[in-house]
C-alpha cells in the first residue's frame, strides 16, 4: 500500500471509532469490517461518514465484509477519479 493508501486507511479506521464506539488504535487495515462486528447500520453510518469526509461514494454493502485497506483503496480511486473504479466487493 502507497504511503497515500496508508493514510486513507487511516482515515477510514479514523471514522469506525464514532461509528462503532470502539477504540481504532489497535486496528489493522488488513482487517474485515465484518469481524470487527459491523453491522448494515453501523455501514450505512461509515458509508455516509466517509462521503462526508472524501466525497467518495460507497454504498453500505459493499463495506460489510471488506477489508479496510480495500475500503481505502476504493476511497482513493475516487479522490483520484479513476475511471473505471470498482467498488470493494466480498
């Protein structure tokens, strides 16, 4: 991951906090947002969050059973306007 993706997988982990009332300090963006006990609110809520922040657009599915840096990644592809992005799947 670019120095780049690593700070947008910051940010992403940065906004589970408020949405999941968790602590983020030891999470790992290799990590599904599934098993860090995600639910379809909890991805609608982080969904619009990150929209809020970047402008990106995610629909809440597709952050369920994705890892964080794929999250980031995608979040990334949209800031950068990438044409032809798709959004994070399973």
């Amino acid at each position: 991951m670019s120095a780049t993706g690593t700070y947008v997988a910051l940010l992403v982990i940065s906004l589970l906090g408020p949405v999941m009332e968790i602590d983020t300090k030891s999470i790992s963006p290799a990590e599904r947002l599934s098993d860090l006990g995600m639910d379809s609110l909890m991805s609608m809520q982080l969904s619009q969050s990150i929209q809020a922040h970047t402008g990106a657009e995610l629909s809440a599915a597709a952050l369920l059973n994705s890892r964080i840096e794929d999250v980031a990644a995608y979040v990334l592809t949209q800031l950068l306007g990438v044409p032809g992005a798709s959004e994070v799947s399973d």
